[in-house]
C-alpha cells in the first residue's frame, strides 16, 4: 500500500531548475526515455516526480538523482570553486514525451 503524500504547488514549482540539454543528456533521452533536469540540492525523488508530472502533464515512471561535485578552477594564482549541482534523470513511462524544442503555446 503506498502512502499518498500532498506536495505543495509552491514547493513543485522550485524544485526543477532547468532541463539538462548536452550530449549525454540527448543520449540519454533516446536511449532509456529519460528527460535529465537540474534540481535543489534539497529535492527528494517523491517531489521530482510529483513536480514533473504536474509541470509536464506525463506519467513519470521512476527518478535516479545523481550529486555532482563543484569543479576547482584556476583563473591566474587564484582558485575558486564551481557549485555543487544535483541532476534527476525522470524515466518516463512508455509513449510519454516533453519536447522542449517547440515553442510555448
């Protein structure tokens, strides 16, 4: 039996940050049927999905979400750091599709 939890919409509406639009992301996609967002370093993988479903209108089928660690870089004899950033790959359920090429209607 699954526990039914209620999101808030205010919630859904921050915890996706961008779609992921790169080479592996494309692979990705058309391999597994998988869409790869940037995420809040907070976001769980009930609220990714809830979030999805809600923004998209698609069925999402299950979500991985991987940590990535800040990059250091070098500009001269200062080093800095790149931000952490969190990725969820949503795999969608079969015949679901978010295009994010064509234009808002």
């Amino acid at each position: 039996m699954s526990a039914v939890i209620k999101h808030s919409e205010e919630r859904l509406m921050k915890v996706l940050l961008a779609p992921v639009i790169s080479e592996k992301a494309t692979f990705v996609a058309e391999k597994n049927e998988q869409v790869v967002f940037l995420v809040t370093p907070d976001a769980t993988k009930l609220e990714i999905k809830a979030a999805v479903e809600m923004l998209f209108k698609v069925q999402v089928e299950s979500v991985q979400v991987a940590n990535r660690a800040g990059k250091a870089k070098r500009s001269g004899r200062f080093t800095g750091r790149r931000n952490n950033t969190r990725r969820a790959f949503v795999c969608l359920k079969s015949g679901q599709e978010i295009n994010f090429t064509e234009e808002a209607k």
